[in-house]
C-alpha cells in the first residue's frame, strides 16, 4: 500500500493507492495531524501495511516534522515530493523548474493524466494559484506547463486592507457586480481581481479547454466567474499528481 500526502497551509490530505487504485482518501486540519495514524489504520485493511509514502509539502519544516512524528508507528519514511523538469508525461516550462512549488506542480501532472487536453489549474487557497497547461508542442500527446500566476488568496487580501488602512474593515459581506456598501466593496474587489485573473489567463488556452478549479475557496471563487467559462470542480488534484508518479515503474 503506498499511502500519499499533501500537506497545505490549512488541509493535510491523504490518500492510499494499491495496485493502481484508490482505496481510501481524506483529509485532516493542521491542528489534528496527530490523527493521522488513527485515520490510517480504519482505512488499512487488516494486516496490510505501507510500502511507500510520497509526501507533497508546501506548509513549511514544522507540519513535516509533525507528520514525520505521527507516522513513526506505521511509516517506512517520507519520500519528499519535489518539482523536477519532467513527470508522467508532463514537461515542465519554469525557467528553473526546481523552484516551482511541489503542490503546483503535482496538481498539473494531475491535471493533464485526468484530461490529456490544454486546461487552465486553478487553486483557490491561501494563495490563488492559475496554472497554463498546454500540449506540448516538441512532443504531441505530451503536456507541457507554460507558466502560471500566484495571487494573494480572498482572506489575504482583505485581511491586508483591514491591518494596512486605518478605517477598513476585516470585511464580511456577499459579492456584487457593483457594491454600495463598503463590505460589499472589499469582498466584491478581492473575488473581482481574482476572476479576472482566471478569466485573463485562460486567454492563453484552446476555446472550450476545461478550467478546473480546487482548493477551500472555489465555490466563492466560482459563483463569481464568466458563466461562460467551462469550470470543472475537482478534489484531491495533488493526490493525483503524486499517485501518477508513485504508479511509474522503479528506473533501475
């Protein structure tokens, strides 16, 4: 059983693969990595146990060593996933593909084995993260990352109007094509600039190609979009990504 996780600013999520399959997935609060082991064995089928485990980590040294000390009962060590200039299948266009974040970078190898088709990722989180994702043109049937943007996420942003103005509030409010309230003005302005954002990058696509959108705030993020736009929800696009790289064979 190869058990893989993906370790954000908020969610740690994971997911056991055998033999080319989905046996369970989840997902656990940073306050609550103690529980992993817990959730892990009600998902292991009696005595089997784990082979591999492929983590994705992007929230920093002390989650690692947290989920290092949890799985010191039931692990065979922690395989750190890293960006790399290619992974099943995909071609990976940073001019220095190592510096690209390990989460990103397995949501697009997800993303390409799920649809083998130019698709726009987008990651509503912490931070928003809008992926271009191409066929490459050097290998046909190949992906291939073109480049892609980091924004503030929806709470960063409002969050840094409230601490860096004197009189604007930590605003709560719904979204309006045009506000007359200030709340409303500082949600609408945060979930405006980031549907614009989307909606520019995804210039860059094939028309019809799929936007497929992730992460804690993709409902607000896409009542807010072109209805226009072909917006597909997905969960666990990091998991995919890892589960295509631990299914490769051992280079030997």
């Amino acid at each position: 059983m190869i058990l893989l996780l993906d370790a954000g600013n908020t969610r740690l999520k994971w997911g056991l693969r055998q033999a080319g399959a989905w046996r369970a997935r989840g997902a656990l609060e940073r306050e609550r990595i103690g529980d992993l082991p817990h959730a892990l064995r009600q998902a292991l089928p009696a005595g089997q146990g784990l082979q591999r485990i492929l983590f994705c980590n992007v929230a920093g040294p002390e989650v690692a060593a947290a989920v290092a000390q949890a799985l010191v009962p039931l692990s065979p060590g922690l395989e750190n996933f890293l960006a790399t200039p290619e992974a099943a299948g995909v071609r990976n266009g940073y001019a220095r593909p190592a510096q690209l974040g390990a989460d990103r970078w397995a949501a697009l190898v997800g993303a390409w084995n799920q649809e083998r088709r130019p698709c726009l990722v987008v990651n509503a989180g912490t931070a928003l993260t809008i992926d271009v994702l191409l066929e490459d043109p050097e290998r046909p049937g190949h992906g291939y990352f073109a480049g892609g943007c980091i924004l503030p996420g929806f709470d960063l942003m409002r969050g840094a109007l409230n601490r860096h103005t004197a009189q604007l509030p930590l605003a709560e409010g719904d979204f309006a094509e045009l506000p007359r309230s200030t709340d409303a003005a500082i949600v609408s302005g945060c979930l405006h600039a980031q549907a614009g954002a989307v909606e520019r990058l995804y210039r860059q696509l094939p028309p019809g190609s799929p936007c497929l959108l992730s992460g804690g705030g993709a409902a607000q993020l896409d009542e807010c979009l072109d209805p226009a736009l072909p917006v597909r929800r997905v969960d666990y696009l990091v998991l995919e990504g890892l589960a295509r790289v631990a299914d490769l064979p051992a280079v030997a």
